[in-house]
C-alpha cells in the first residue's frame, strides 16, 4: 500500500532528528574526549620562611579549565578559588597563570606544617606542601661582600662578585663604581656585568668583568645596593715583563787538557751559548785554534 505524501514528510523528520541528535551526542563526546586533565607543575614542595615574611607555597596547575583549586590545611578549608574562608586576612590567594600560591603574611611558628593544594576533579588531585618558618635573628641582618682576585697580571681578566642579602627580600639591584665613576656593561670597553636573584636566601649577586686589563684599570671597585649597602676593595693591576738574559752570566765550555790532546775532534765540541748574539760560530772558531795551539805545544 503506497504511503501517504504526510507519512513520506514525517519519515523524513524522524529521520533527520536522529541523525541531528546522533550528531550532536557524537560531538558531546567527542569534545569530552579532547578536554585534557589538569596536572601540577613541578614546584618546590618543603619551603624555609622566616618569622615576619610574608611566605609563598606554590601551587602551579596547568589545564585547569573549569575546576578550581582549594588550599587547606588540617582539612580545614582556607581558600577556594580567589575567595577566602579564614575570618582573618593572613590568608590570601597571589594568582598569575597558571599558579594559585597561598600567602601567609607576617608568617609565625604556629603557620609551620603541611599544607594541601587540591583541584576538584573527580580523583581529587592534591600535592603537599610543607612549610618550615625559623626565628634566627642572624638570618636577618643585611650583609654585603665582595669577592675575587684583587691582584691581575696586565692583560688578563678582572673578575669580581658581590653578594648582597636584605633581611626580608633580595635588594632590588646593585651597582658598580671604579673610583666613584658609574660602571655598565659594554662590549667596546669589555665590560660585562650581569645579576642574579634567589629568594629563599634574599641574596642578590652581580659579576663584574673586565677583559685584558690594562694598567688604568687600577683602583677602587665599589658595589652599592638600592638599600644603600656599599663595599669597596682595591684592585692592582701587575706588570708583568720578560728580564732578558746577560751576557756575562753565559759560559763559554773549554775541554780540559786531558781532553785537549784528543786533537781537533777533542777541541771541536766547544760551544758558546748566546746564539741570538749571532756570535756562535766566529767565537766557537777561535776557541777551537786556541785548544789545538796548546794541545800542539803541551
């Protein structure tokens, strides 16, 4: 029995909802199938404050998309996300992609322990952080020093460090000085001079180059940090030249008499050192008519 043109119309809408809706459960899953699961970054998992500082405990979570991360400690909730669930403020979240890090101002003994970064997935991925905080006042102190070779032979390289620790944070920069005047990197005059940070130990340190150093390269090298720590150490600058031999400190070799009456074999085998006098051959000549004049008359 032939269809009618409705039953033909309504087949063909049943079918293409089963085609829209396959498609679009194919895509679901699919797209379920590319969503990457978040991971850690590898950070440093055991931190040293000091009392006072403000301390950081990384947490760095790559592929985060919708998830959000938790910090707690003794399951305790302290944050989630941006927000914090600790009545006071000395809890709080410094985020820059990807890193969530907690932050503990003016850090105590009693904020020492373990500590949990956690990402709400389904497995419950957390990483462990423990943080240790000293109360050692000499850890404190600023210091600044300056290290390397204060004696150069002319034309080799000047090579100083100077190593500056603040009491909460590394100095912001260093500066060089010879004799009072500002000194930069510079390939023209050779000078190299690059820094370094590390926070954990709140050191700043700065290399200063200077290749084939000249006699005017002599004097008082200054490092000054941006919270106006200043050391200062001397530098000479040697020079070094070759002493050229004398003449009268060569030996002029002649065979002994019994050697003599060897003959003229005998008195050949005089040299005379100072070959650079060009005086070898006339002088070894001469010396070798005498030897046989008195071997010839013994």
């Amino acid at each position: 029995m032939p269809r009618s043109p409705l039953a033909d119309v309504l087949l063909r809408v049943a079918v293409l909802s089963l085609h829209v809706t396959t498609t679009v459960v194919s895509a679901i899953s699919s797209r379920d199938e590319i969503i990457p699961k978040p991971y850690f970054i590898k950070d440093e998992l055991n931190t040293t404050f000091l009392v006072g500082d403000t301390a950081k405990l990384l947490c760095g979570v790559m592929d985060l998309g919708t998830k959000y991360v938790t910090w707690k400690r003794d399951n305790t909730v302290l944050t989630v996300g941006m927000v914090s669930f600790v009545q006071n403020s000395e809890y709080e979240i410094h985020h820059i992609e990807p890193y969530w890090n907690l932050l503990i101002k003016n850090v105590q003994l009693r904020h020492a322990g373990l500590y949990e970064c956690h990402i709400n997935t389904q497995d419950k991925m957390k990483r462990m952080v423990y943080l240790n905080v000293l109360d050692d006042v000499d850890h404190r102190k600023p210091t600044i020093n300056i290290s390397g070779l204060f004696h150069v032979d002319m034309g080799q390289t000047i090579k100083l460090r100077c190593n500056a620790t603040d009491t909460a944070a590394p100095p912001d920069h260093v500066d060089w000085f010879k004799d009072g005047n500002s000194l930069h990197s510079s390939e023209a005059r050779g000078i190299s001079i690059t820094k370094k940070f590390s926070v954990t130990s709140r050191t700043i340190s700065s290399d200063l180059e200077i290749k084939e150093a000249k006699m005017s390269d002599k004097g008082t090298y200054t490092c000054r940090t941006s919270d106006r720590q200043v050391v200062s150490v001397n530098v000479n600058i040697l020079k070094v030249e070759t002493q050229p031999r004398n003449i009268r400190d060569e030996k002029l070799q002649i065979p002994d008499s019994s050697a003599a009456t060897g003959g003229f074999n005998s008195c050949s085998s005089i040299y005379f050192y100072p070959q650079r006098f060009n005086l070898q051959i006339p002088i070894s000549l001469a010396a070798t008519w005498m030897c046989l004049f008195l071997s010839l008359n013994r």
